[in-house]
C-alpha cells in the first residue's frame, strides 16, 4: 500500500515534469509593481494562459516604487504602479515607455460607529478629520450634514496607511486639490506625515485597525471596505451634492479624465461632473516603447489588450471599476503607436 | 592565546613532520570571515546612506520630524520609540524570567514536571513574530483599549496615561514584546543557575543559611554574569524586533509622553517604507538602519561593562 502510494507520487512528479517541459519553450512574460491592481491582474493571468497556454505569466506584487525600478533597470517584460511614473522615470528608460491605464478604484473613508448606517461627511469635515482639528464624532461639522443620525461623544482615531502606497498619493492628491490647508501642512505623496492618528501596514492593516477602534475612520480601496463589510461615508462632490461609492459613480468620475497629449496620465482628484464620487484613480501598466526580443513585446502587448477589453468584466467582481469605452480606445491607440 | 594553544600541538608532533595546523587555520578563517561579514554589512548600509548623512549629520538624531515629502528626516521620534519599548519589556520579563529560571532549577516540583515547563516556555520562542502580532491583534489589543480606557478615563491626568486609549500602542507592543524576550531570558539564565557548583549551596546550608537566603545571596550573584548576558541578548531581540512591533505599535512618527498612544520604532519605519521609497528616502532609511546598528553596538558595550563589572565582584564567590 505504502510502496503504490510512493509510486503514484513518484509518476505523478514525472508527469508533472513531463508536461511542463512543452511549457519551458512558452513566451515567459515578467511583471512586477503595484501591490493594490495584483489581485485583478492575477486573475487576468489565470484566465488569460488558460485560453493561451504558450504564454506564462508571472507578476509580482512588490510595490509601485520597486515596480518602477525593476522596469526601469530592464528585468521584467512590464511593470505596474499606481501612480503611473514622473517625467524624470520616463527619461531613464531608455526603450521609451507607453503608460496604460489599466484598471481603475476608488477610495473610500470607512468608518466603525455602531448604530451608525449613513455618513455624509462634507469636504471641511473629511479634512478637517484627517488634520487631526475634528476630534469628536458629535463636532458640528459632522452632525451638520447628519441630521437625524446619531451620533456619539466619542473620539475619533484616524487610520492611515504607515507604508509608502499608491493609496496614499492618491487620497493626498485629492485633499490637497481641495484644502489649501492640507497641502500646505501634510501635502501629496507616496508617504506622508499625518498630524494625528494611528497607521497600519497595507489596505489590510488599515482594515484591521477600523475593525479594531470603536470610532475609526480610515481610507482603504473601495474593494477592501465592500469584502469586508465596512461602512463608508458619503462623500461631498465639488457641487456640495454627496456621493456614495459604487462602481457606476467612480465610472463617472474617470470618464471625465482630461489627459494631456500623448501620454495617458492623469488624476481625477476633483471631478466636476454629477455623481461623480471624487477619489477614483486609475492605476497603470508600463510597457517599453519598443521590445528587444519582439515575440515577447508582441506577447505583452496582446496580454494587455486582452486585459484592456475581456480583462474589464472581472473589474467589478474583485472591487475595481472597469474602465470607461472611451479610455480604452485611448489605450489601445497608445499601445498601437508604441512599436 | 596563540602561543599557549600552540604548546600542546607542537609538543606532540615533536620529531615528526611539521605540518600547518589545519584546525588553527580552519578557525582563524571561521573568525576572520565573521568579521568581515559585519565590516561588509556596514559598508553597504553606511554607503546609500551617505547623501543622508552628508544632507542630514546629527539633526538626524535631534529632530523630530520624519516628513518625506518635504525631505525632512530626523528619526529622534523612532529611536526614543524603539529604546522606550524594549526598556519596557524588558523591565517585564526580566523579573519574570528570572523568578521563572529560578523556579525550574530549584528542586519545588518533580525534575520531569519542571522539564515540561521548561519546554513550553521556550517553545515561545520557536513561534515566529507574525503570529505574536496576529496575537497582539486579536488578544493584546482588545484588552489595553479596554483597561487603557480605564486608565486614561481615572489617571488621564498622568502625561503615561492621558488618552484616547487607541489599542495599536506603545503599551500593546512593549506587552507582547516583553512575551517574546522571555524565553530568552528564562533559558539563559537557567543555565546558568543550573551551572553553580553544588558545593557552594552545601556550603551555604552548612553555615545554617535558609534556601532562600542561599538563592538570593549565593546563587543569583554567582549566576549574575549570566543573566547580565541574557538581559543583553534579550535588549538586542527586542531592539530588532520588526514584524509583530510594526503591526501593533501603530507607526505614528510622533513623539508622545502617553504609553496608550501609537509610537513607531526604527525596524518598523523600515519595514514600511522600504518598499516604495525613492530618492533621499531610501538614503535615510539606511541612515535609520545604521542608526539602529550603532544603538545594539551601544547597548553590547554597556552589556559588555555590566558583565565584566558582574564578573569582577562575584569573582570572591567563584
């Protein structure tokens, strides 16, 4: 019994061997970059070499920062980051870069008040939080906008992210373009120094800090506080009208993206539009202009077309927002040009 | 040390062939390579972190505030954090671990009871420190929020105590930290404890001394050099300590008096902005690490003091 069970695993080892021998001579495509798109591009992986079995895949969720060096240092076959790349990185690689915007998020302020279903936080309230100068939920500046609600004499403990992240560019960008104050004191980056609160490592580790603290509130990616089952705050847009997070009003927001020309980057850090939910950000695939080995450019490049369109019905699952009709022709023009 | 190891060797091979001592030889690569290592190391810490250095100089260890942004970096809030955490837990478990180590080497309970004891508390140091902080989270936490609440709410007064009890805090991570150095010094200082000469505890019950004046005037002062060595190994855990302490100090770049706010720590801070750092950052950061390098180097040389100090007056015992 003993030795037919070693057998098997023996043959099983073998064939396993076997079989992948076929696969070694597959296009290998490397990519490595933003933490927050991975779960989305994993499962464009699986779904894409399962149709294409000549290609394998691999990426490698190692951060925006590290995603840029590694494909500016030319070892992978794309990078990913979630604050695209400055006009500094792009001068480094030498093959030239094509920005891709790929997917899409939004951020949202979840909060952990028991009893409480429905925030509406108007914009001096949100900043005013993340200053550190409203410290009690009962501050009129919130029970302003919540009449009807209660809400408790509790302090409130900010949650932040203490790791550098797309996440936090983004949710600065927008405080900045909207408080003068805020860009004046912390400003916009990928790490910041918060005047107030505590912070935990990753979209995770601020999730796990809501859950902790009666009287939270944090910023976590739309998906995380959805999979969780957080509640979040309605947000106030630029006309004072409030907004709740959903897919269709961060689809709104990003298709009112002006991008420069030629070149796809952008932030929508305070859109203009009706029902726009204000922090929707895209984040970005990076491809060389032009590919020493062309069998691996062209496979990069029908990888990310496939993402760029079949790719998009899995967004909604995993808790993206699947891109706008009109930024995906932007796409693919780009990845055209690029040659 | 050379010479004298050398006598015997050469005595024996007298007459026949002198060949090189290949075990001498083996050894002095063993202690060079070590060396080395460590000179290696510093290199490549101290060389990105030369713009930082050049930039910043000793405002690094004075100032107060660590903002990226605007490419200020001073680490004063990160070095007070990881020296004031691990000066807690160790002020914790070194009690403890004691009383603990004097337990299991006393003849109280059966040899095979003490041998189970023995293993389950240094069991805690085979559990690795992402599970301590999963710990923390789930059990540490709840309780400091709530006790903390308590404290804050009656003592609130008391700079230590002034709130909100937030649960991710100085208090959680020096707790847990103080778990995970116990082991440390509950084996170390068994050994030694163990290692006393049994005829000194014959001679002190001979003088009509009770067993517990015999522990604490005979035993623990001919042990102390040993336990001294465990209290260093333990200050130098918990100084490098990253995973659990970054998940539950709560990583505030602020100086704060209260034990019940967020404070970061050197490992943390390079922990989490490692990875997307860029620039000056990533110069500062090694400037953080060296930072951390030179305060384990202090904190030996103190050990170092305290030994020998410890060796020298418990010398009449041995």
């Amino acid at each position: 019994m003993k030795t037919s069970k070693f057998s098997f695993l023996l043959l099983a080892v073998l064939a396993a061997l076997l079989l992948q021998r076929p696969a070694l001579a597959a296009t290998q495509l490397q990519g490595a970059g933003a933490t927050f798109p991975a779960p989305l591009y994993q499962r464009w992986i699986a779904e894409y070499t399962k149709a294409n079995p000549d290609v394998q895949i691999n990426y490698q969720a190692i951060g925006s920062g590290a995603g840029i060096k590694q494909f500016t240092q030319d070892l992978v076959s794309f990078g990913a980051s979630d604050a695209a790349m400055t006009d500094q990185e792009i001068a480094a690689v030498k093959k030239g870069v094509v920005l891709v915007p790929a997917t899409a998020g939004s951020i949202v302020l979840a909060y952990n008040l028991p009893g409480v279903e429905t925030l509406k936080l108007s914009r001096d309230a949100y900043v005013g939080i993340f200053l550190g100068k409203i410290k009690k939920w009962n501050d009129p500046a919130i029970t302003k906008t919540n009449e009807g609600v209660k809400l408790p004499n509790m302090s409130i403990t900010v949650c932040e992210r203490s790791d550098g992240s797309g996440t936090n560019f983004v949710f600065t960008k927008h405080l900045s373009s909207i408080s003068p104050e805020f860009k004046d004191q912390v400003g916009e980056g990928t790490s910041v120094t918060w005047p107030t609160g505590v912070a935990g490592k990753g979209n995770d580790g601020v999730t796990a800090l809501i859950k902790q603290n009666r009287g939270a509130i944090g910023y976590v990616e739309y998906g995380y506080a959805q999979h969780n089952k957080l509640p979040f705050a309605q947000l106030q847009d630029k006309a004072g009208e409030f907004v709740t997070a959903t897919t269709a009003t961060g689809a709104a927001t990003l298709a009112t993206t002006q991008f420069p020309p030629n070149l796809l980057r952008a932030w929508p850090s305070d859109p203009d539009g009706k029902d726009c939910y204000p922090i929707a950000t895209f984040t970005w695939l990076l491809i060389y202009k032009k590919y020493d080995n062309a069998p691996i450019g062209e496979a990069v490049k029908k990888f990310v077309t496939w993402g760029l369109t079949d790719g998009q019905k899995f967004s909604e699952d995993l808790g993206y927002i699947p891109l706008p009709k009109q930024i995906v022709d932007k796409d693919m023009e780009a990845l055209k040009a690029g040659e | 040390m050379t010479s004298e190891g050398r006598a015997p060797a050469s005595s024996q091979l007298k007459g026949g062939k002198r060949r090189p001592d290949l075990f001498l030889a083996l050894t002095w690569v063993a202690a060079v390579a070590s060396v080395l290592t460590l000179l290696w190391i510093l290199e490549s810490i101290v060389m990105p972190a030369w713009p930082s250095i050049q930039q910043n100089g000793l405002n690094f260890f004075t100032s107060t505030v660590w903002d990226v942004n605007r490419n200020r970096y001073g680490a004063l809030p990160f070095l007070i954090g990881t020296a004031v955490s691990s000066l807690i837990a160790l002020c914790l478990a070194l009690p403890l671990g004691v009383f603990i180590a004097l337990f299991l080497s006393e003849n109280f309970l059966p040899l095979a009871v003490r041998q189970v004891i023995r293993f389950v508390v240094e069991l805690l140091a085979a559990i690795p420190s992402v599970v301590y902080g999963l710990w923390g989270i789930a059990v540490v936490i709840p309780i400091v929020q709530q006790y903390g609440g308590y404290l804050a709410d009656y003592l609130g007064f008391v700079p230590l105590f002034s709130g909100p009890s937030v649960g991710n805090s100085m208090l959680t991570a020096s707790l847990v930290l103080a778990i995970m150095v116990l082991p440390t010094i509950t084996a170390i200082s068994r050994a030694t404890l163990v290692a006393v000469p049994p005829t000194l505890r014959e001679g002190s019950y001979a003088v009509g001394a009770t067993r517990w004046e015999t522990i604490f005037r005979v035993l623990v002062p001919t042990a102390a050099p040993g336990i001294v060595a465990a209290t260093i190994l333990a200050f130098g855990r918990a100084m490098g300590e990253t995973m659990a302490v970054a998940m539950l100090i709560g990583n505030s770049p602020r100086l704060s008096w209260s034990l019940l706010s967020p404070a970061g720590t050197l490992a943390g801070l390079l922990a989490n902005q490692f990875g997307e750092a860029q620039g000056l950052q990533i110069s500062a950061l090694m400037y953080a690490a060296l930072a951390l390098v030179l305060l384990t180097l202090i904190v030996n040389m103190v050990g170092e003091a305290v030994l020998r100090h410890a060796e020298k007056t418990t010398a009449g015992i041995r």
